[in-house]
C-alpha cells in the first residue's frame, strides 16, 4: 500500500533552505556516487558539510570529488573506497574513516543493491543481505565510536543514524515481520525481489536495534523509506521499467530530501520512520513489532557472529 501511495506523494516541504548551516561537521554517505546518495552529499556540501562517501568505483569517484569541489566549492569532499559485499574490504574502508574522522555527525547508510542475478557476498552470504545488512552492519561498528564522541559533545538527538528502508518491505505478504533469516537466506533461491525487500526490512529492524543496544548513546538512529525514485537501482529490473523509469518514478534529488530530513530536521526523534519526502510515517505493524521482540534481538545477535571476525578496530589517538 505505502509502495502505490509514494507515486502520489505530496510536494516536498523538506528543501534545502529550511536547514542550518553544516559547517565543521562531518557526514558519512555510503552509496554517494550515484542516486539519492549524491544528492544527499551535494546537499550537505552546499551547506559547507565535509561528506566522506563511501564507495567501490575509485575512477567514478576521482572525477566526482573534481566536479564537487568545482561546482560546490563551500563544501569539502572525500572519498573512502569499501565494497559493501566483501567484509574484509568493509573491515579497511571501516578502519580507514574511524582513523580520519574521530568525529562524525551523522551517517546515511544509503547504499544498496537491488535484483541483480543471484549471486553471493565474497564471504558467501546472499547478496542483498550481505551487502544492504550485514555490510552496513559490520560498517557501523567502526563508526560507532567516532558517532558516541560526535554526540557527547552536540545536543542530544542530533547526530543521527539514517537506516534506508523502502516501503517495499510492506509487499511481503504472509511473513510475519516481513523478514526470515537464517543462516542469511543461505541456500532460499527466492525471487530477487523478495530477497531485496527482506533487506530492507532488516534496515528497518537495524534502525531500532542499533539504539536498544547503545542505551544513553544521545543518538537518533531513523528509519527512512526514499520513495519511489528514478535512479540506477533498476538496472537489474529489466529494459521495460528501466526505460519508462523517468516517466513514473520521482527525481533522485527527492529521495535525498528525506535522508536531509532524517538527518537534520529538529522534529526526529530517535525511532522514527520516514517516508517521502521527509514526514513522519510508520512502518507495517508487525515489521514494527517484531524488531522490538525476540525476532530483532535474534536478528542482531547473528548479524554480530557474523561480522565478528572482521571487526578490528584500531585505537585511535
Ligand atoms: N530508487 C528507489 O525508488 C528506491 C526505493 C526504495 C529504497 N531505495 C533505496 O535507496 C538507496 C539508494 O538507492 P538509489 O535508488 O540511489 O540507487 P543507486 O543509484 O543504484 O544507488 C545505490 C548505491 O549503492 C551502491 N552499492 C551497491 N552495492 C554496493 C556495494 N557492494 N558496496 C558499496 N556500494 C554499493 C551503488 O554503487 P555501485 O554503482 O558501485 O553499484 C550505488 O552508488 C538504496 O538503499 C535503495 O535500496 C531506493
């Protein structure tokens, strides 16, 4: 329902000029070289943000730090190279930024993929999980400690974790909590888009876990779901709605005022879910429920055994 309501979404009351300048605060965007985590990072940056984004293309990535320091000069770029699919190399990209950046305002776990053929993770978890989850995960863990000292020093609620979900974790009927995981889908050759939307539901649970689990952190860890947008993420969908996406899908630039509003609007609190572009809205009943009981904690307890080996953090000076 919440998947056909996003076609008709209400004009975006979000923008840009409604927010505070960002400067002297530091953002992390993961998936910022395409899509709605562009935009989000062009955002930040035009309100004199430093953005480090997060991403696997170095070569894209060159040229894009080029072009944003050209045409938003007030802003300050960077770029850390980390494949969500691969642990060891979240493990280095993860390392790196906790080394860089000893304090970070806020963290837009946007990167995701979606639908490509089945296939699994470097360390053989199925694809969306491993990458959309387990990934951004195993990430956060890193910057845990650089977000835990961002918000001993800012007002409380402030820095935030954004979580990208997608009201397509609704379209999973019959499944209570609109999840199933164990041993991470391992051998469910179920339709992709089943897979990707049980994903997204685990950034769903992520949101509310990430809090019960780091009680009096100060940090507002959100939920969001982008809307129904027109950027790469169809690329697996077939020619058919990868053609007409630009006739009946929003510009890329609307999901990313959601993320802004996760991100820095007043009203957030830690909890919420958003929806386009960037109000307040619930997630399905059960999803809602079942991240709260025994199915979240179970959730969060294998994504930690799964990540465990490759947590590593050094200490940081
Ligand atoms: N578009 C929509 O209508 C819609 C609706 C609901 C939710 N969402 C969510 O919104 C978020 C942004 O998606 P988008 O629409 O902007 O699509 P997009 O342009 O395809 O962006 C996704 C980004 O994630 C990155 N990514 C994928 N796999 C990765 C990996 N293994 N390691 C590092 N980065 C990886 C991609 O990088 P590569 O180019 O290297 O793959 C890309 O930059 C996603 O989480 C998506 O699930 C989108």
């Amino acid at each position: 329902m919440e998947h056909i309501k996003n076609f008709w979404a209400a004009k975006p009351q979000y923008k840009e000029v409604e927010y505070a300048d960002q400067r002297d605060k530091t953002f992390v965007v993961t998936g910022g070289l395409s899509g709605v985590g562009m935009e989000c990072a062009r955002l930040l940056l035009k309100k004199r943000a430093r953005v480090v984004i997060v991403g696997r293309n170095k070569d894209f990535a060159r040229d894009l730090l080029s072009e944003l320091a050209r045409d938003i000069p007030e802003g300050e770029a960077a770029f850390v190279e980390l494949d969500l699919a691969d642990l060891e190399s979240v493990k280095k990209g993860g390392q790196e930024i906790a080394r860089h950046y000893p304090v970070i305002h806020g963290v837009v776990l946007n990167a995701g993929t979606m639908a490509p053929p089945y296939a699994k993770t470097k360390q053989g978890h199925e694809i969306h999980w491993g990458t959309n989850v387990m990934g951004h995960h195993l990430l956060m863990k890193y910057l845990e400690p650089s977000v835990l000292r961002a918000a001993h020093d800012s007002p409380p609620g402030t820095v935030r974790i954004v979580w990208v979900a997608a009201s397509s974790s609704t379209l999973i009927p019959g499944l209570e909590g609109s999840i199933r995981f164990n041993t991470n889908n391992e051998d469910e050759k179920k339709p992709p888009h089943v897979l990707y939307n049980m994903s997204k539901t685990g950034n769903a649970y992520e949101a509310y876990l990430w809090s019960k689990f780091h009680p009096h952190s100060g940090v507002s860890s959100v939920s969001m779901d982008p809307g129904n947008l027109s950027t790469n993420l169809t690329r697996h969908s077939g020619g058919l709605v990868h053609r007409f996406k630009d006739y009946v899908l929003y510009p890329a630039k609307f999901g990313a005022y959601t993320e802004l509003a996760a991100l820095l609007s007043p009203t957030i609190k830690d909890g919420d879910h958003l929806v386009p572009w960037g109000v307040p809205g619930t997630l399905r009943h059960d999803v809602d429920e079942a991240r709260r009981g025994p199915k979240g904690e179970e959730m969060w307890i294998e994504l930690e055994r799964d990540t465990q080996a490759f947590f590593q953090p050094e200490e940081v000076h």
